[in-house]
C-alpha cells in the first residue's frame, strides 16, 4: 500500500517535470486520423466521416489518472484541378487530463488537404495537409499540488509559478503522405507529419516554454492474404524532444459475412520499452468499432498490475447519393 502511495506521490509531482513535453498518445492512433496527419484529412471513399477515440491510462495506480477523449469529422468536400484530385477539410478537438493535479491539455483544429492523383489509372496518390488551431495547456487543481508541495518544502523549485489559469498559443501543423495500389494483393501507405510548426510559447509554469517539434512517420502495407483475410503490419515512430517512441503493430481483417460486409479486426502490438498491445474490433460496412488493451512493460509495470491502458474507438463513413434526374418516357401504341 505504501509503495502504491509513493508512486502515486511520484506520479503526481513528476507530471510537472514534463509540463512542456506533456502530449497526447493513442495505441489505435489509425483511429485519430486528423492528429496523426493532417494529410489524411478527407482519405476516403464516402460523403463525410465521422469518429471518436477515448484512452484511460494507469488507473489501476490512481483512479481517472490520464483520461483522453478526442473527435473529428472530414469529409471530401470539392474535385481538385484534375478529374482524379479532390480536397479534404475537417476538424479535430481533443482533451487530455493527466494525473491528480489535472494538468490539462487540450485542442481544436482545422485540417484540409490535397489529393494529387499519379498514372492513367489514379492507382496512386501523393497528398499534403495543412493543420492550423488554437492548443491550450492548464492545471486545473493547484490545491491537490499545494498538498503534495509540503513533501519537497522550500527546496520545490516551481512554489509560487504555477497558475491555473490556461495558457493558449495558436497551433501550426503540416504532413504528407504516400498511397499506392501496388497490385492486387499489396496496397501501401505512408506519412510523415510535423506538430508545433511555429514552436510556440505555452507553459503553465508561469515561465515562457517553447514547445520542439513533434515529428510522426508512419506506415502500412496492407496485404490481400486471400478473399476472406488481409493483414497489415504497421508503424508509427515519433520525436518529441526529449521522448522517442516507436510503435509497431500487426493487424488483421477476417470478412465472417460477405452479403453484410462484416469483418472481425484484430491484432498485436508493442510500443518498445513501453507496453505491449492487443487489439480488437467489429466492422459493419460502413462503421468501425475496436478496443486495445495496453499491458505495461516499463518500470511501472509492477505498479500497475501490468495494466497501462485501456482505449475505445469508432468511426463512422456516411455515403450520401444524390438521386438521378429521369426524364419521362411517353410510349405511343401502335396500331
């Protein structure tokens, strides 16, 4: 019970220290397309898209510790300058709460896009996104760290700087991506997106911060096994000074319903020195719902019981068709 305290105590205090590094993370990060790469604003088939992804993190240390709900909504919304090339545009908003003071993170952003078609047969596309929005960071319980401060006394270097007031910065984001049909079995993408593009001032510490670069690569092939099974290995490798992270993912589509279209989603992954993951999901047609369970192998691991985090997501493509327009058709007898 002791040691449970401590690490809560460590948990708590040391968010601090990663005030100006405090960003966001999902396991299902294809299931928040609009924050992993504004490139992929609008990448689909449909009228318009809409989804959502919530993430709850070490609540088996401390209850509610790191909670992060995030939306968007895109859609493809005019033709482009050539009969293949079309432009996204959507939004995104998040929220992310981490540890008992509620230091508090948060965003809304506009992203929009262009699809550039390449060959004959617009197999492949080369698309770029541009992302712009306000980004606010807060610590919504200066209380609770009034409490924990009597532990570190005067020798607590931030007494006195923190405000619970919201710090905003206008926000700045850019991406590209790759999408090839490269036969009928392989299909493969690939994107690299900068965050923070303007390096702005935000910190609640009271003193002047500038976020670094966030840098993301990401990739997948999709491979056609058969008519009923496609895997999909995948990564995500990101840089947000001072933390590297890289996530690599195995997942799985096995259609169990052909005349509904219904597939079962499923797979493995592994953030390195992080957690290990599984994940799991149904897919109706049109809408996607999946979960992933993050199993800690860091040095909490024992802390937590082994559990990290737990995440819920879905996704939702509208098709809207417009009716055609049919001109009557009199038939005259003869006789």
């Amino acid at each position: 019970m002791m040691y449970r305290l401590l690490i809560v105590c460590l948990v708590c205090l040391g968010s601090l220290n990663w005030l100006d590094a405090q960003e966001i993370h999902w396991t299902q990060y294809e299931m928040a397309p609009l924050l992993l790469n504004p490139a992929k604003t609008g990448d689909f088939h449909g009228t318009f898209r809409v989804g959502g992804i919530y993430r709850n993190q070490f609540s088996s240390i401390t209850p509610n510790a790191f909670n992060t709900p995030g939306i968007y909504v895109d859609a493809p919304v005019i033709k482009g300058f050539r009969d293949n090339d079309w432009v996204g545009a959507g939004g995104a908003l998040f929220v992310d709460r981490a540890g008992a003071l509620g230091l508090q993170t948060g965003g809304f952003f506009l992203s929009g896009s262009y699809h550039f078609a390449l060959g004959q047969e617009a197999n492949t596309y080369i698309v770029a996104g541009f992302q712009t929005g306000a980004y606010a960071k807060r610590i919504r319980d200066i209380d609770a760290y009034n409490s924990e401060a009597i532990i570190l006394g005067e020798q607590d270097p931030t007494q006195g700087m923190l405000s619970d007031q919201a710090e905003n910065a206008q926000e700045y984001a850019a991406g590209l991506m790759f999408k090839s049909k490269l036969s009928e079995t392989f299909n493969l993408e690939a994107g690299f997106a900068i965050k923070h593009l303007n390096r702005a001032n935000l910190s609640p510490l009271g003193r002047g911060g500038r976020l670094p670069w966030r840098t993301t690569a990401h990739g997948t092939l999709d491979i056609r096994v058969n008519d009923i099974l496609t895997l999909s290995p995948g990564f995500m490798f990101e840089t947000f000074d001072p933390v590297d992270k890289l996530v690599t993912q195995v997942r799985s589509k096995v259609l169990v319903n052909e005349e509904r279209n219904i597939y079962i989603t499923g797979g493995l992954g592994l953030r390195w020195e992080d957690s290990a993951h599984l994940l799991f999901g149904l897919q109706f047609d049109d809408l996607q719902v999946s979960v992933a369970y993050d199993m800690t192998t860091s040095d909490l691991a024992n802390a937590a019981n082994y559990f990290g985090a737990f995440e819920i997501a879905a996704s939702y493509i509208v098709k809207i068709y417009k009716k055609p327009e049919v001109d009557p058709v009199i038939f005259c007898p003869r006789f």
